[in-house]
C-alpha cells in the first residue's frame, strides 16, 4: 500500500481499541521473568558455551603478537578466536569500525580475541591469560584541539544557507554570540549488547538484541561473508537500546565466530566494563550559535555551526539539524565539521541531532531573551514559523509548539516565576524555573507485516518489528484489534524474527508510526480476503464485535476461516508526503530546580512536559516513553559524560560507578500532557512518534532553570556543581 | 577471576592463623568490594577465608560507656540501632548516606573500613596503577582526577577512601580491634589505622599479614549536634566528591572530619579547636598543605561551603 496522500476517515478513527491508555500485553511475561531475552533462550536452545571477549588495552596502534597458548590451555576451554584465526572477514554497512581488531587497532576496547569455554568464569578467567603485545600509535584523542581544521561534514550533511547571515547579523541590533560544549554519552541500557548464536552447517541463526532486525542481518552476513540467506536473526525482547542496539556489536559476531569455531552453540554478553568503549556512543560537540535580533525581539539572523569528531568513515552528529527548522529569520546559516578522532565510533542515540543540538540552542534562545529583556516563551511565541524557513513554500504538516508552551506554562505555574535570576529560595534551596522547546523531527520508514486470521477468530500478527522496552507489542496489537473488530486478548503479536516480513524496526522515533502503519496495511488486506470470503463487499463491510456486517447481514469472523487460515501481508510505502510537507513533532519542556545555596548541589524539584505528536496510540506507554526520555535529558543536563583521557584516549568512567545515570532519587513528579492531535499527513494512523521527542529539550530547560535558581550561566553539560562553585556568592 | 579455595573459620584467631599462611589469603565477608575486584582480577586470592560465622554480628554496651561493634555487624542494621541513632546520629547518618539499600544489607563494619579506592584507573587493569602493581606508576595523576584526592597525596597516588563510615568513625574516634594470627589482640586508634599513600599505596592500613578486625569500638558518647553532609553528582548511590562529619557543640566547641578529599579520613585536630573562630580559620587549618589538580582544585571551595552547610544543619 502506498501512502502518497493525506489519511482521509479510515477504521482507525473509529478509537475503540486504538488512542486507549493499554497496559502493555507484554507486560506480565516481563514481570513474571519469562520474557524469552537474548542471553538467556532456555527455550531455544541447550548446551551453549560461553563466550568472553577481550578487549584492547590501547586506542590506537597495532598488535605485534599474541599468545593464546595459556588461554586455550585454561580449564574448560574450547577455543580461542582472534583476527588471525577467524578468516577474512567483511565490515558491515553500518559499522565504522571493525568489530574484531588486529592486527590493526582503532578504538580502546575494540576486540582482539574471544574465549569460549564450558562456564562463564572459566572463559572470563582464560580471557585474562592471553598476552597481547601491542605497538601504540599516535592518535588524536581532543575534539577541541583537532576542531580548527575540521573538513566539512560530508556530502550527507551539506551546509545550508538562506540569505545573508553574515551581513544581518552584523547590523543586528541585538546579538548572542555564545559556545556550547556537549560531552560524549553512553547509552547505559539495562541490557548489554548479548546474542547466542548456532550454526546448523553453513545456516546462522544469532538470537540477540538489536532494534533493526533486516540492516543487522545484513551486516551479519557481510561481515561473515555469507549469503543473507542463511542468517537468521531473532531478536523479540530487548532491554532498552537508545541506538546502541541499531546496529550489529562485536558480541554477534564473535559468538558465530566463536560457535563455528567450539562447534557448539556460543552465547555471549558485552561484560559491563567493555559497553562503554567498545559499543557506540553519542558524539560530543562543541557549537556555536550566533542569533540576531530586532529589539522587539525578532531573529533577522541565525546561524549554528557544529563540531564532532568520529573514526575515520564515520559521521557527524547532527547538531544543527533543529536549527534549520525551529525558529523563523531571514538569514541563516547552519554548518558542521567532521574531526578523526580515534576514540570508540559515535553514533546514534536517543534524538540524534536534536538532542545535544537544542541542549545549545534552547540555552542560546534563553540568554538571547534576558537580553532583550523578554519572557522566553514571549520570544519562541515571536519567532514561530508554520513553514519550513529554509523553503517557504513548503509548510509544516502539523505544528503547535506554541500551544505546547502556552500549556506548560499554565500548568506548570510559569507565571511565578522571577524573571531575574537569584530571587527565589526555599529554605537552603535556591530555587529556579526554566523552560525550552521540544523538537525532533518525524521520520516514515516503509514497513511490512503479515497478518492471519485463524479458526478460532484469533489474529496472528508477524513483523520483524522489535519492542525495545517502547511498547510495540501493544500498538501493533491494538492496530490489528481495531481493524479486524477483535477484542486486543484476541491479538497475538509475533515480533523480531527475520523470517517475518521486514518492518521500519525501531529507531528515530518512527517505530511506531511506521509498524502500525504497516500492520494497517496488511489488515486492509485481511479484510479485503474476509469480506471476499464471506460474500461481504468488502469496500463497505463494516468488522466489530468479532463480526463482518453489510446492511442486514451479520456473519462471525471466524467463519471466513472455517476451511484454511487466511493470511495477508502488505507492506506500507511512503509517497512525497514528507517533501511537501515538514513533518515534525513538538513539545514543551518545563523544569524547576534547586541549587544548594551552599555547596551548589542541583536537585530537580518539578518536570513536566507538553508534547504535540500526532494521535497518541496508547498514552500509557507514550507517556512511559517521554518520562524515561525526560529522566535521560536530566542524566545529560547534570550528570552524565563519558569522559576522555586525552592522553591515552579512551573514555575513562567506563562502568555504571563512573558513568552517572539518574536514580530514583534524582527523579521527581514528572507530568506529560499529550495536546489532541492527529496528523493526516503522517499515515492512516496519523500518529507520529515521542520516544524522542520527551529528550529534546530536557538538558537545556534543567540548565536554563539553573541559571533562573542562581545567575550563574554554564555552557559546558554537564551542568555539575564545581562549574557553577566559582561564581556562586557566598551565602550564610 | 583466578580458582581459589574457600573455607569457613570457626573462630577469628583461626581464621587469622590461615590467612597468614598464604599472603593472597583474604577475608570475605560482605563480599560487595572484594567480589567485584575478584572478577576484574585486581583482587587475585589463592585462598578465601569466609568469616561470616565468627558470630561478630553484636553491638554491645562497653564498661566505659561506649560501643562495640561486631565487625560483621550489617551497615543497615548498625545505622538502624537505637543506641548508635541516639548517641552517635553522625555514624548513622554516614551509613545511610554510604551505598544503596542492597549493598547496606550486606556490607558489613569491618567491610566498609577495607573497602578499596573507586579511582577508576585502579579498576581498569590495562592502565599502571602503584596500588596493584607497586612500582607500576599512577596513570591517574596527569588524567581524569576529578574525584581525587586534594589532601596528603604523593607522587605515587592520589586516590581517595571512599568510606562514607570510616569518616564517622574518625570524628568519633573510634578504635578498630583486631586479633592476629599468634592470638594477639590490638586496638588500633581509627587516626591510626587508614594510612597516606607515600611511596606504598599498596599497603592501606595497618594491618599486619593475616590480621583480622574483630570489632570497632566506639568511646562514651560526647554529646553535641551530629551532621553528615555528603556532597555528590546525584542524590543517591555515588560516591562523595566531599563530605564532612561534624560534632558541635553549644559553646562552639566541636569535631571535624573530611571525607572524599583524601587517601584516608580527614581530620586535623588543631582545626577541631579553631571552630569556635569559624568556618575560615577551620578550613585554612583542614586544607593546609592541599595539593589540587585542575580538575579537583574546586574541592577545597567545596569542603569549606559544605563545612558551613554541615555547621548550620548540626545547629539547626
């Protein structure tokens, strides 16, 4: 099916099952422990080994040698793997680096070897025994210092320019000119990257945890050098991935490695202390914004420019990306430079772009408005634009950033808040209010399922489709009940098996949109068979109540399938709805915290954010997405930060102790309220996705309320107190 | 993590008469550091001596007034007892501030003293680190020394303990009893017992090979207001980028001690008796011979507003 122009009334609409704060069908083989997860398919399969991989001791440089001879003599070891008795071996499409290093050596922690023995302690103990002789290279390590020099980003992420951004800036009469540093981050998802694999003669089957089923069986089977034919790549439960699991890891590779090598099945999971520099992570930046205005506060001028650093092959983050749509102004300019950096490769994580990009700009929006002497939201409300300001003819599909500000702000009690900073405390408290907008763009992905109407009536939905921890089993379940007229219990949601038709997967934000809206198209054709079956025109038949009705007539579902199931599957293609039209999503981010008179110590007190996003298919677990994104934004705003040794260039705070998350603690009441809204331009579902959106935004409205609880401005995230100490007066 | 062999003591003189017989031997007891640093390899013992049956879980009154605590005595359950909540509010309010609820429940007294650093190239055993391989070198000092320490450092290491407890007990000037493998019983001064990095940051305490805590010993109540401020990142389960114990008392007269600034707690005794003329004049004491990097210079401002925050929640 193809969706090419806007959604007109279809059974979506009719909001029976669809729109209902659902609890998550998943939800009780979760708490019960019988979700089946990758590291532990009991289920799947017996008499797994198990695999330890070593990682490299240094970032850049070569190995000399290696001895594995007292490894593969420790007890209860099958075999030992390294890049000189592995074969040759391929690079998968969305890999920088390689996955199994030597003799080269291009990232700290990057495999060298895996163990694979009887017992995980014993392929722990016999990884410690190989000797690895290294011969360390000169590598560059510091983004601030490889940043002068920087060629541009790359032909992927071209510059753009509207106007002349030089010359209005210079003669507006207001102007921000500040630089904002955002720090490398970690996904730091519960579940470590792990897979089993087994190999049935030249057939890979790798149970694992990934969120794209189809890219990452490609890569598995061009970085094995096989035909994708033979891999099978299973992946249904995963806990969490935030983009480090869009891709294949070194632990899917090294347990096929592994497995073919002990002829045994090969599990292994990426040990705590390894995620960090082995696995991906979200690059930092450094950017600079420059912002002119009338005094009335009118943006004549806006330009970003943006720094990142990555693995020769890699890319940017996308820094910009929301400057090029957010705010009006005649005159723009938007640029980013790529550094090589030898640290770990950088990619995707949750809201890549948005994400560290509006931690800059939403901060430069704030002090921009002190200098006029306007209320932010004033200022955002001012310069809000219903077209995409790089091509005017070309509107937004849906935009109410204002009504999501407007909304906030009285709910949240903005009003009371002091426009000047340092005013308000509250006991040893000082206390502040801040504010940002929320934006992250919303991505379609073609998408395909298959759906089966069984004799009983039940529906049987098969998508490679993954559930993250997001809720994909529920919205593609709820999708199916309200298009076939079947209550949600008589849904069964197969998911992540790439023998089952390939679907967006989960990334960007578009999984939910894009599934459902394929698991819609698979249904229009469910019905088409039924209706068909049962005699029934099936442009007018009517499905409820586990019925297909026409007029008088009332036939049971299930009857269409008395003799043989019947199965459709269809696929849902985009047309050039997205180059008409900008489809974005938008929100509100409010925040109120306390700063520590004293010692300076950040305390979030109040979150709530305002999220404009399409029809909301189940507001319980969107609700559940943005409050874990909000909790994420905070972690950026005030804690987390891989951070560098520039000397020896690896990320030093590389386990749970050094890398900072928020806990319950750090976490107060958190609201979200989802504006009515649907988007007919999005597709049959009219829904667009949160999972990203509830992060866009966060760090800055946190930093922005700092800088209200105190008067001190910090422009280097994360926003922890010995930033702020030296320019905190000294109270009693 | 390396084969062991695991046995269980009857007795403490026992169980330190085996741990001298292998200089890897180690106590287990909580186990909430030393089976983390087992399976990073960093601690390797050939032999694991389990103490948890010497039945040193009481905390009992002493003929002088004060109290002992039984090595094995539980964090939780030491914060939680009426005696040391009433007379000794600093200790149970480091506990509480010390970990998670989890690792509360396990970790025990004599546990909690021993624990090691938390410098995260100490964790990492592809960098040098003078305190697992003495002689290697620090690859800290010249790195990411945020969390170090500022106080008593060397040119060999700057890590910090990272005790929320053990600053109590030092404010409290608590004794820490041991027994060695001969028999002998000792009672080390806490002031005495975590010792400066120097040129052996290998060694930590002073504990001889095989010797095993058996209590710490607190003395009579002092009376005063009691207050634990622990500064951090987060609001729970990190450690103390600067804490600070306090004892004050009505004439102005009071105790001191730091936490997170250096290799063991805190306290100079001289700036004790200064608190009387305030927070300046104790820091100045406290602080003297500090030695900062970029990176953790901000400690020394920390300690002294995070002294005055202690000071006014003790007189609150």
């Amino acid at each position: 099916m193809k969706f090419d122009t806007p959604a007109t009334t279809n059974p979506i609409d009719q909001l029976k099952v669809v729109g209902k704060p659902t609890d998550r069908i998943d939800g009780p083989l979760k708490t019960t422990g019988m979700a089946p997860y990758a590291y532990e398919r009991h289920d799947a399969l017996e008499n797994v080994a198990y695999g330890y991989v070593l990682g490299s001791a240094i970032a850049k440089g070569s190995i000399k040698a290696t001895d594995v001879s007292r490894a593969k003599a420790a007890p209860g070891v099958l075999t030992v793997v390294t890049a000189q008795t592995a074969g040759k071996l391929g690079k998968g499409d969305f890999n920088t680096a390689k996955l199994l290093g030597g003799p080269d050596i291009q990232h700290y922690h990057q495999a060298v070897a895996v163990v694979v023995a009887e017992t995980f302690e014993q392929a722990r103990a016999a990884a410690a025994l190989i000797k690895v002789d290294y011969e360390r290279a000169k590598g560059t390590f510091d983004l601030a210092s490889a940043k002068d020099g920087a060629p541009p980003a790359g032909k992927d992420n071209p510059d753009t320019a509207v106007g002349d951004f030089d010359k209005a800036f210079a003669d507006a009469p207001v102007k921000l000119d500040e630089t904002y540093l955002t720090p490398d981050h970690a996904h730091a998802m519960m579940e470590p990257h792990a897979t089993i694999a087994a190999w049935k003669g030249d057939k890979l089957t790798v149970w694992t945890a990934n969120q794209m089923v189809a890219w990452s069986r490609g890569d598995v089977a061009k970085t094995l050098g096989i035909p994708k034919d033979n891999v099978r790549l299973v992946s249904p439960y995963i806990g969490g991935g935030f983009g480090g699991k869009l891709f294949i890891r070194a632990d899917v590779i090294l347990a096929a490695l592994g497995a073919k090598a002990a002829g045994r099945p090969v599990k292994i999971a990426l040990q705590r202390p390894l995620m960090f520099n082995n696995t991906t992570h979200r690059p930092a930046t450094i950017q600079r914004i420059r912002i002119g205005a009338t005094q009335d506060g009118k943006i004549t001028a806006i330009g970003h420019e943006s720094w990142s650093g990555d693995l020769p092959g890699g890319g940017p983050e996308t820094a910009t990306q929301q400057t090029r749509l957010l705010y009006a102004g005649a005159n723009r300019m938007m640029k980013m430079k790529l550094a090589v950096l030898d640290l770990p490769e950088g990619n995707a994580m949750r809201a890549p772009g948005e994400a560290p990009g509006l931690m800059a700009l939403e901060v430069a929006i704030d002090e921009l408005a002190e200098k006029l002497g306007v209320d932010p939201i004033e200022l955002r409300v001012l310069n809000d634009t219903q077209v995409d300001p790089e091509k005017p003819g070309r509107p937004f599909s849906q935009r109410k950033l204002i009504e999501c500000l407007r909304t906030g702000a009285d709910k949240f009690g903005w009003a009371k808040r002091s426009a000047r900073p340092g005013q308000v405390r509250a006991g040893r408290w000082l206390v502040g209010m801040g504010v940002a907008a929320a934006f992250r763009n919303n991505l379609v992905m073609k998408s395909a399922a298959r759906v089966r109407l069984e004799k009983t009536g039940r529906i049987v939905v098969e998508t490679d489709m993954t559930d993250i921890g997001t809720g994909s089993y529920t919205i593609i379940a709820q999708t199916a009940a309200e298009m076939m007229g079947v209550p949600l219990h008589q849904v069964t949601v197969k998911l992540g098996d790439s023998s089952f038709p390939v679907s967006a997967g989960s990334g960007g934000q578009w999984g939910a949109n894009s599934s459902t809206a394929g698991v819609y198209a698979a249904c229009v054709k469910l019905r088409e068979a039924v209706a068909t079956k049962l005699g029934l025109d099936p442009a007018i038949a009517e499905f409820s109540d586990g019925r297909v009705k026409l007029g008088n007539q009332s036939l049971p579902l299930a009857q269409a399938a008395a003799d043989a199931p019947i199965v459709a599957e269809d696929a849902m293609e985009y047309g050039d709805l997205t180059k008409t039209h900008q489809q974005s999503t938008f929100g509100g981010h409010f925040v109120e915290v306390g700063v520590d008179a004293a010692t300076c110590e950040i305390r979030i007190r109040r979150m709530l954010a305002v999220c404009a996003a399409g029809r909301i298919l189940n507001p319980k677990a969107a609700r559940s997405q943005v409050i874990g994104a909000m909790t994420m934004g905070a972690g950026a705003a005030l804690m987390e930060e891989l951070v560098v040794d520039k000397r020896i260039g690896f990320f030093v705070n590389h386990d749970l102790a050094g890398y900072e998350v928020p806990v319950h603690a750090d976490i107060p009441h958190q609201e979200v309220i989802f504006l009515d809204e649907t988007d007919p331009m999005s597709s049959p579902m009219k829904a667009k996705g949160v999972g990203e959106l509830g992060i866009c935004g966060v760090g800055a409205a946190v930093a922005n309320a700092i800088y209200n609880a105190t008067g001190v401005r910090v422009r280097e995230y994360p926003v922890t107190l010995d930033k702020l100490l030296k320019d905190m007066p000294v109270v009693a | 993590m390396k084969a062991f062999t695991y046995e269980r003591a009857r007795t403490p003189a026992e169980a330190a008469s085996a741990a001298a017989k292998d200089p890897t031997a180690r106590f287990i007891a909580g186990g909430t550091n030393l089976l983390d640093l087992m399976k990073l390899e960093i601690e390797t013992p050939r032999r694991l001596i389990d103490v948890n049956g010497l039945r040193l879980d009481k905390i009992e009154a002493t003929k002088d007034g004060g109290l002992r605590i039984g090595a094995l005595v539980r964090n939780t359950d030491l914060a939680a007892d009426k005696r040391v909540r009433k007379d000794y509010g600093v200790l149970s309010r480091a506990l509480l501030a010390g970990a998670s609820g989890q690792l509360r429940n396990k970790a025990t007294t004599a546990g909690n003293l021993l624990q090691r650093t938390r410098c995260p190239y100490f964790y990492d055993t592809n960098m040098p680190c003078n305190k697992r391989t003495p002689g290697a070198g620090c690859s800290a000092i010249g790195g990411f020394t945020r969390s170090h320490a500022v106080l008593g450092t060397s040119e060999a290491c700057i890590a910090t303990h990272p005790s929320d407890m053990a600053v109590a007990m030092r404010v409290l000037d608590a004794s820490v009893e041991t027994v060695k493998p001969d028999g002998v019983t000792r009672s080390i001064p806490i002031a005495d017992f975590h010792r400066l990095p120097g040129n052996t940051p290998h060694v930590e305490t002073a504990l001889t090979p095989g010797e095993l805590i058996t209590a710490v010993t607190l003395p009579k109540p002092v009376g005063g207001m009691h207050a634990y401020h622990k500064v951090r990142d987060r609001a729970s389960y990190a450690f103390a980028l600067v804490s600070v114990a306090t004892i004050l008392h009505k004439d102005g007269s009071g105790r001191v001690a730091l936490g997170g600034v250096a290799h063991k707690p805190w306290r100079v005794e001289a700036a004790d008796s200064a608190l009387p003329q305030g927070i300046k004049s104790v820091s100045e004491l406290l602080l003297a011979g500090a030695k900062t990097t970029s990176q953790n210079a901000f400690k020394l401002t920390l300690a002294e507003r995070a002294l005055g925050a202690a000071m006014a929640q003790a007189r609150s």
